[in-house]
C-alpha cells in the first residue's frame, strides 16, 4: 500500500488552492498548511478543483477549517468542490455548511 504525498497548498490573490489527496494519511499536513492561510487572512477562499481523491477525512478538514476561520473570527469559502465530497456532505447532512 502506498501512501499519497501531502496536497500541495498555494495562495494567490486571496485564493488557496489545495491539490493532491485529502485523505487520513495527508489530513494532518492539509489542516496544517490551510490553518495557517486561514489565520493570516480575514476572508480566503479555498479552491479544491486540484483534488484528486478524497474520503470522509477531506470532509472533516473542510469542517475544520471552517471552525478555524469562525474563532479566528475571518471568513472561508469553498470553490470547485469535487462531486465526491459534495455527495458525501449531503449524506451527513452538512452540506448547508459547504
């Protein structure tokens, strides 16, 4: 079994892209690296058009970086969700949040 690499992350003009695998195996890095892009900037938009694969963990992350953003008291938005992601918030009930 081999483990994806860590999504690339990239800010330009307010958008962060997030490319790659959102996974359990690269969710850690993706938090970390998007967390840090959520606290420098009062409103950001995450782009995930560059999402190759994506589990329940990719889910988990969006929601947790929307928690960021809410007690940093900044603003995020998403972009460009993948179909997978988007089927999977509406069947936990959670895609009024995405």
């Amino acid at each position: 079994m081999s483990v994806a690499p860590d999504p690339v992350v990239t800010l330009d003009a307010g958008v962060c892209t997030v490319s790659g695998v959102l996974d359990f195996t690269t969710a850690g890095a993706a938090l970390a690296s998007v967390e840090s892009l959520i606290k420098s900037n009062s409103s950001l938009e995450i782009n995930l058009a560059g999402i190759t694969q994506a589990n329940s963990a990719g889910l988990a992350l969006m929601i947790e970086w929307l928690a960021v953003a809410r007690r940093e008291q900044h603003s995020v938005t998403f972009s460009h969700v993948p179909d997978g992601l988007r089927q999977l918030a509406g069947v936990c009930q959670v895609d009024g949040l995405i």
